[in-house]
C-alpha cells in the first residue's frame, strides 16, 4: 500500500507540473543568464497481475525513479559545472520477489579555467554510490533460494579528485584527460581490500582494509546531440588506469537515446557497459527500454 501511495504522489505532481513543462521547464527562467541547466525528473512503473489466465502470463511489476542534472555557470575566468545522476528502481515477478533494477547515486563537480576558448584546465570531485542492499542469488540442495547481500550504501562508495586539461570546443563535444586520486570506501565487503573476498571467507571481516587510495590517469569523453525539440542523444565513455599499469584499467560506456512523445511522455533507449575489476573479471552490460512520465525543471 505504501508502495501505490508513493507512486500515485509522484504521478500527480508530474500531473501538477503539466503546464510548465509545456513550455520547456517549470522553473525555466528562474536562473540568472551567465547559469545553463538541463534538469528532469521521470517516474516509469509497469503493473501486469493475472488471475487463473490460461493463454500464460506471470503477474509483476517494475518501478524506477530517476533524476538527472546537467547545472553550469559561466564566467570570464572560469565555468563551474554540476552533474547529477539518482535512478533507483525495483522489478517485483511472482514466484521470485523483488529484484533491484537500478541503483545509483552520481554527483560530479568540475571547475574549468577559461585559458583560451576551447583548451580549459580544470579541477574537479567525484562521488558514486548506491542507495540500498544489493545481493547475489543462487539456490541450495534443497532448491531454496539463497540470498546474500554483497552490497549497500557507501559500500562500495568512489571519491575521485581529479586535475587535469580539458578540450572543449563547442556544448556538444569534451574531452578531459588529467591526473586523479580515486578512492574506494568499504566497510564491509572487501572492495577496498585486494584480498577482500579471501578475507571474508574465513570470516576475517575485521581485518578487511575500509579505505584504498589510487593514484592515476583518467579520462572522460563527452557527446550530446539534439535531432530536434523532442529527439536527443548523449554518450560518455569514462575510463581510469592507476599506476600499476594498463591491466588495472577501470571503464564505463553510458549511451541514452531520448524521445520526448508529449509534454509529460518520454521514451528512452540505453546501452550502458562497465569494466571494475574489483567487482568481477568479465565486462558488466546493460541494455534498457524505458517509457513512463517525465517533469522537467529546466
């Protein structure tokens, strides 16, 4: 119930925001003129439930929550620049529970420095996360299912502090290249500990090292095009190698295609891959169809 209560809230304010989001944001023009943003909220739910259906069918649901902000101000010496990322969605099938979809909290902030007009250096901080458990499933003898968490918020979190020169001809292309000091916050699952998982397995959790600290090079690609008014698409390819060579090369791909159907309507299309050694050896891929009700601010 509390759940159904959370979701109609989040439909009659996008319902409420319906006129200004008519004409392209609802707190459009409330910045001065030297600040840019791009800022939307979307609220996506699906709901099927069967009931003796005989042509097959298994009653499920699956909700996602997102929000995401590209803020930036301008100046004559420097431009300050703010990114924000929160998705946290959860699917729910009969027979098996709910499984969490989507899970991610993202905040970058970078300073550029207006050296000439498209050659900018730059300093900058970075935090990741998620917001709640993540588990593993497998089944034991017996076929019971077996949950364990692997894990939670602030474990693993990443603290980035990066410098470096960014090349920035134009607002739809940038490319940043600098030296960064990436750093891993784990407190109980071993992402901050090489031998982490060995630890927890003879029960040493309290040997496991909280906090790692990487030293290295990063780089970050940037491209964003507008087809029209209603069509959209940006990529951003991250990738970060610390000093022990390029074995160790951490990486994130994110693509999203946007359709905006009508004012409070959106299709969105994504392709996500990720590389982290300490979470697994093989690639991490994620494909995503997404249509539900969108609230732009801005």
């Amino acid at each position: 119930m509390k759940l159904k209560n959370f979701f109609m809230s989040c439909v009659a304010a996008c319902a409420l925001a319906a006129p200004a989001m008519a004409e392209g944001g609802m707190f459009e023009g409330a910045l001065p003129e030297n600040w840019t943003a791009d800022v939307v909220a979307g609220v996506k739910y699906n709901y099927y439930n069967f009931h003796n259906w005989q042509q097959d069918g298994t009653s499920n649901y699956t909700w996602l929550v997102t929000f995401d902000a590209d803020v930036q101000g301008k100046w004559k010496v420097a431009n300050w620049r703010n990114l924000v990322d929160i998705d946290l969605g959860q699917t729910w099938t009969d027979g098996q529970g709910r499984r969490k979809s989507s899970d991610s909290l993202f905040w970058e902030s970078m300073l550029d420095f207006n050296m000439t007009e498209v050659l900018k250096p730059y300093v900058g901080n970075r935090f990741e996360t998620q917001m709640i458990a993540g588990y593993t499933y497998s089944e034991d003898e017996d076929g019971n299912e077996v949950k364990k968490a692997v894990s939670s918020f602030m474990d693993p979190a990443y603290e980035t502090q990066v410098a470096g020169l960014a090349y920035i001809p134009n607002d739809m292309f940038s490319q940043r290249l600098g030296f960064a000091n990436r750093m891993t916050i784990s407190n109980g699952y071993g992402y901050a500990d090489e031998h982490g998982a060995e630890k927890i397995a003879r029960g040493e959790r309290d040997h496991l090292k909280t906090v790692k600290d990487e030293p290295g090079l990063e780089s970050v690609t940037e491209f964003k095009y507008g087809f029209s008014d209603v069509v959209s698409f940006k990529s951003r390819l991250w990738a970060f190698t610390n000093f022990e060579g390029v074995n160790a090369i951490d990486g994130r791909w994110e693509n999203l295609l946007t359709v905006l159907i009508a004012p409070l309507i959106e299709l969105q299309v994504g392709f996500d891959m990720a590389y982290d050694l300490d979470q697994d050896e093989d690639a991490q891929v994620k494909n995503m169809v997404l249509f539900g009700l969108t609230w732009r601010w801005f």
